[in-house]
C-alpha cells in the first residue's frame, strides 16, 4: 500500500512563495498542459495506488487554498498542482 503525505502546515505560505519565483531566471522553463485523449488503457496498479494515496492531499489543497470554486476551475487547480510540485515532488535522494 502507498503511504498518503501529509499536507504542508502552511499551503497558502507554499504558493505565495512559488508565485514570487521568477523560475525562467532560475533556468526552470515552467510549462502546464491539459491532455484528453479520450478513454486510454487501465493504468498499472502501482499508478492507481500512487493517484489513490494523493487523491485526499489534491482535495486537501483544492478546498484549502480556493474554498468554493468550481471543481472545473482551472486557476484552482494550477493553484494546486504548484504547491504540490513544490511540497511533494521534490527530487529524492535515492540510495
């Protein structure tokens, strides 16, 4: 079974510092995309359990940081998905 992580204490401190970041001066090209292909294959079950384990941190933020928006809303979600890519996906060290 995946661990679930544990949200940030502070998830509106997390974007706020994201936002001052100018990430082109830092060599970091930032792009976001949204994909649909329509309906794809099953996904393996160590990628269903990953996207299981961090289903509940994802709603965590959503309602966090933009209480009450859509659930389409797109600037909530690029809210999200930022804290997320700098609280939870940091590159590890690896033995």
């Amino acid at each position: 079974m995946t661990p679930r992580p544990s949200p940030v204490a502070d998830a509106r401190a997390v974007l706020d510092a994201c936002n001052e970041r100018v990430l082109e001066r830092e060599g970091i090209p930032m792009f976001l995309a949204f994909q649909f292909d329509g309906a794809g294959p099953a996904a393996d079950e160590p990628a269903l359990a990953e996207g299981a384990a961090l289903a509940p941190l994802i709603a965590h933020y959503r309602e966090t940081l933009s209480p009450g928006c859509a659930d389409d809303d797109q600037a909530a979600l690029i809210d999200v998905l930022q804290v997320m890519a700098i609280a939870h996906f940091e590159p590890q060290d690896t033995p």
